[in-house]
C-alpha cells in the first residue's frame, strides 16, 4: 500500500485498524519529499523532526486506548504565510529570510488540538502577490503536472505539494483567487471561506479586508474535514465571526438552482476549458438541478478595482518591514535612519511587491483618494448587491476559474497586466466576501480545468453538498 495516496478518512481508518502508525505515514511523506520536491520545489523547509515527535504523540495516543481527533496522523503543508512557534516563516520574502515565528496562528492552534502532522512550509509568491509562484525569492515551484508550467498562485506550493502527493492537505490563502487558481491549475480542491469564516490570526496580512485562509485537498469531504475543524470566532481577530448553524437539509438535485453568470462565458475564455466547464454542470443537470442564465453587470470592473484596493491596503500592511524591528537590514551601512528603511526595503522586497506597494501609495495620496480608492469602495459594494440579487433567485453560481489551463513558466511573467488577468474569474468572489469551492472537473491536454462553486455567505455547507454531488457524477 502506497500511504502517500491516502486521504484524511483514510489515514483515520487506517490508523485505527492499526493497518500502520502515525510515525509509518509520516515517514512515508518524508521520504516521497526528499526524492520529488527537487524538481518540484513546492517546499522552502521540512519540519522532520517535529513532524515525527507529533506522529510519535499520536502513536502513543493509539497503545493507551484513547480517541483520535478528526484530523489525527494526517500529514500536511502549511503555506509560508502563516506562523507556527519556533519555525521559520519566510512569506517567499528575502526581507523575512531569518524570520521564526514567536507563536502559532490560530489555525495552527486548531490544527494541533486536531491531531495535524505539519510536514513543513511551502513555497509561495512573496507576500502572496502573484498568480504564479514565480514571485517567490526562493525560486518557483514547478506544476507536478508538467514540470515546464505553473501551479498557478500565490499558494502554488500547497497546491502543487497536495497534488504531487508530498501531504495529505494544505493549508492557503487566497487574497484574490490564490487557493482557487492553484487548485484549478494542480487539479486538486481547494476552498475559500466566506471572509471571517477563519481566524486570520497568526498570518500575515497583505489586504485585510480580502485575506482568507483555506484548505486544499484530494477530495471534497477533505476539505469539509479540514474548514469544519479551522473555522470560527476567535478573540484575536475581530474580523472573524461565528458560523452561523444554517439548517439547510440535504438539497435533492432536483431542488438545487444553480446561476451561470453571462459575463463569465464571454470572449476571453479558451473554447477547451468552457466546454469543459459546461459539460460539468451539463451532468448536474441531467440530474435534475434546474440551470438558468444571471448577470453580475459590476464583475467586468472587479480585477480594476481589486487592484487599487489590494494595492492600497498593501501599502499600509507592509509599512511595518523596515529592516528595524525585523527582517533582513541595511543598519550596518553607513547612513542616516531613512537610508536605512529605503535600502532595507529596496534590498528586502522583490519587483512584484514594490510595484504595488507604490501603486497604493499612489492611490491612497493626497488628491488621489478620491478619484482612486474611494471610488473603488463605491464599485466594490456594487459588485456585493449584484452577488445578493443573484443569491436571491439561485442557490449558487458555477463559473470557470481561469481563463486557460496553467501556463508555461517565464511566459507571463514580464507582463504584469496579462498575469493579473489570471483572476479575473476569481476576485470579485473576494471582493463581496462570499464562499467559493474549486475541484477538477476534466482536462485538456493533460492539463487540469477547475469548476468554481460560488455560495452566498456562510453557505459553505451547501457548496460542499454540491461539490459532492458533481464529484461523484464526474
């Protein structure tokens, strides 16, 4: 038996009819990451040895007869973003390359108290500004699909580390689409919560009012399996909220009404990847969920607006790595304390990232606020009503994820405009703050196309039900 193609309920199962320990499937992942990640590079660091000490508690747990918790013996990966006590934590930044984190997240937190094994942190676009893991200053990740492609960003490690079987899940975030696109381009599931599902706590910010953490998977209940145990209200994020206990009933697919936004199916999109798309929600609805075209009129301006706003809060969010408090610093060159904040700024962060730390500045300067940010807030709430119209004549909204399959590494990454139009299909999800699942749902070319389920907030549980339904059809 091959232990690295396990799910979570596998390992579950496995370790309780004592088929193999904790410590047996840990090893197996670390022995699958020392031989593959070289070439695929979806790992900045391993945590061998604290890996092993958990499967050893759990082990333990096992010989004196005790329960296991949901997630006991699982091993995962853990996007660099997001701090786990006594670890380093990079954000793919060379500014934070000797950073460790003094605490766990809230999410680690939980993760722990549910059994988790943390394999090590995975490789992402510094600062989670990318759409392709290029943007990492500790070089790119490789799609485990075709070598020659992206995983897609900024959570291309995770993605690519649960798809090219190095843990069992991961963990993401996704500011823009950065869960969804990576899933979609590895074909693996991936989720983003409706925003405040999870605690951010512990993770570092890069627009705040857009960061969401996630789980990325082999499966959907695996994903189920991993947001029930991460989400929730937490006292030291005051954006968090408690999940609403929503008694939805198990929907038939005969009840089920699903919304295909007109502007999603227009020009742009490769033939290949809507006829793929299509044909996913084609088999839902032979199966009796009833199929009807809507509008989202404002999404046409999301991905503009999206840039202004992300950009904006970049700006301020990133103000605190000035190479004094921590962080890579130019204090030992000769020059006053502004020389020092310049150099250690201009020596820490790569291209992507002072792009859009100046592109918010811009934004948010005096004369500007107005004609930019401002503006951008106006439009913002409009694409959140065209999202609560919606949700008042269907249950959920199926679209594409990306415009094509992953690309080929180096090819968009000299033009900015043309990479940022990657998430097109996935911003102004983030932008109303509502849940979204992506899972494969065919290929072209041997390469992945993702079907994106939307839900209005906190549907989670609906969206999952769906996803399900369409998993078992595919």
């Amino acid at each position: 038996m091959d232990l690295t193609k396990t799910t979570i309920k596998g390992v579950n199962e496995g370790l309780k009819a004592k088929n193999f320990s904790a410590k047996e499937i840990t090893e197996s992942y670390l022995a699958r990451i020392k031989k593959e990640d070289k070439n695929i590079h979806a790992y900045l660091s391993v945590m061998e040895r604290e890996a092993l000490k958990q499967a050893a508690d759990i082990d333990e747990k096992i010989a004196d007869g005790l329960p296991l918790e949901g997630l006991a013996g699982a091993p995962c990966a853990i996007k660099d973003n997001i701090l786990i006590e006594g670890e380093k934590c990079t954000a793919g930044s060379k500014i934070l390359a000797n950073y460790v984190a003094p605490y766990d997240a809230t999410v680690i937190r939980k993760l722990r108290s549910a059994g988790a094994i943390f394999l090590g942190k995975a490789n992402m676009d510094e600062f989670a500004m990318g759409s392709s893991t290029e943007n990492s200053a500790f070089g790119v990740t490789k799609n485990p699909r075709d070598l020659e492609r992206v995983p897609g960003g900024s959570s291309g490690g995770s993605a690519a580390a649960v798809a090219a079987d190095e843990c069992v899940y991961a963990l993401g975030s996704d500011t823009g689409g950065s869960i969804r696109q990576p899933a979609s381009f590895c074909g693996v599931v991936g989720l983003k919560p409706t925003y405040g599902a999870v605690s951010r706590y512990g993770v570092m910010a890069m627009a705040s009012s857009l960061d969401q953490i996630g789980p990325l998977t082999k499966n959907v209940a695996d994903c189920q399996a991993v947001f029930n145990v991460i989400k929730g209200k937490d006292l030291r994020d005051a954006t968090s909220a408690d999940f609403p206990l929503i008694n939805i009933g198990k929907k038939g697919k005969k009840e089920l009404r699903v919304g295909l936004p007109k502007e999603y199916f227009s020009q742009g999109i490769d033939p290949a990847v809507e006829k793929l798309v299509r044909s996913a929600i084609a088999k839902i609805e032979a199966q009796g969920a009833k199929i009807e075209e809507i509008s989202l009129p404002h999404s046409e301006y999301a991905l503009a607006c999206y840039y202004i706003l992300m950009a904006s809060e970049v700006s301020a969010n990133l103000a605190r790595y000035d190479g004094i408090k921590y962080g890579v610093s130019a204090a030992k060159e000769e020059g006053d304390l502004l020389s020092i904040y310049l150099k250690s700024r201009q020596n820490g962060f790569g291209d992507e990232v002072r792009r859009r730390i100046m592109l918010g500045t811009y934004s948010l300067s005096s004369g500007y606020y107005d004609a930019y940010y401002l503006r951008a807030q106006k439009v913002r709430t409009k694409i959140t009503e065209d999202f609560k119209k919606a949700f008042a004549k269907v249950d959920l909204i199926m679209t594409p994820v990306s415009p094509t399959t992953a690309f080929k590494i180096g090819e968009k990454i000299e033009d900015p405009v043309t990479m940022y139009l990657s998430d097109i299909y996935t911003v102004p999800i983030n932008m109303a703050g509502v849940p979204a699942l992506v899972m494969p749902c065919g290929e072209v070319n041997d390469l992945p196309v993702g079907l994106q389920i939307i839900g209005p907030h906190f549907s989670e549980e609906l969206i999952f039900q769906a996803a399900d339904m369409i998993e078992k059809l595919l």
